[in-house]
C-alpha cells in the first residue's frame, strides 16, 4: 500500500473536498504547508504529480486531477468524467481512504 506524504495528502484532501472546483495554487499551497513564506506555487505542481502518479489510470492523460491554466487545479469525479470502469473504480476507492470527505456514488 502506497502512503501519501502530509503535503500530498492536504492537497488531496482540499481537491476532493470541492469537486468540480478549481483551486488555485496558492490555497492548496496554504492548506498543504501552513505558513508558506519562502515557498513556490510550483511546489504544489509536484504533489500533485505525484498524486497524479497514485490515483490515475493515466498519469499522461488526467481525467481526475485536472490543471485549469493559469490558476490551479480541480478534481474532477469519476461520475462527471465518465462511465465507471475498473480503473476508475479503482481511483475512486484510493481517493476515498485517503479523504473521508470524498464519497463516491453509488454505481449500481
């Protein structure tokens, strides 16, 4: 089982706590590190990477963790996205036990 480090799991969390919502950098910057003096928006680019990395089928191709140019980024559920497959199932359940705020629905 893959553990998400504190950064990547803040970011993770203020994401799916908002579906559909684009957040900027600088919120996930402050919700992932506190205080940010001295950190770049940038830093945010790389946990979200590697969160990428975790929880999409493809990591070339984001359908859950979408950039929006110029200011962020949103989650997208796998609802709005697409019929569920397996891959997607597959995201949903990790995303899940990483935020209790995410609550998948119901595909049956």
């Amino acid at each position: 089982m893959n553990v998400l480090s504190t950064v990547e799991f803040a970011v993770l969390a203020e994401l799916v706590a908002n579906p559909g919502v684009a957040i900027s950098r600088e919120r996930l910057l402050a919700a992932s590190h506190g205080r940010s003096d001295g950190l770049l928006p940038r830093a945010i680019d790389v946990a979200v990477m590697r969160l990428r990395k975790r929880v999409e089928p493809d990591p070339a191709q984001p359908r859950f963790l979408q950039t929006i140019r110029g200011h962020g980024y949103m989650f997208v559920p796998a609802s709005v996205v697409a019929p569920a497959r397996d891959a997607d199932r597959g995201a949903r359940r990790y995303i899940s036990r990483c935020s209790p705020a995410f609550s998948p629905p119901s595909t049956t």
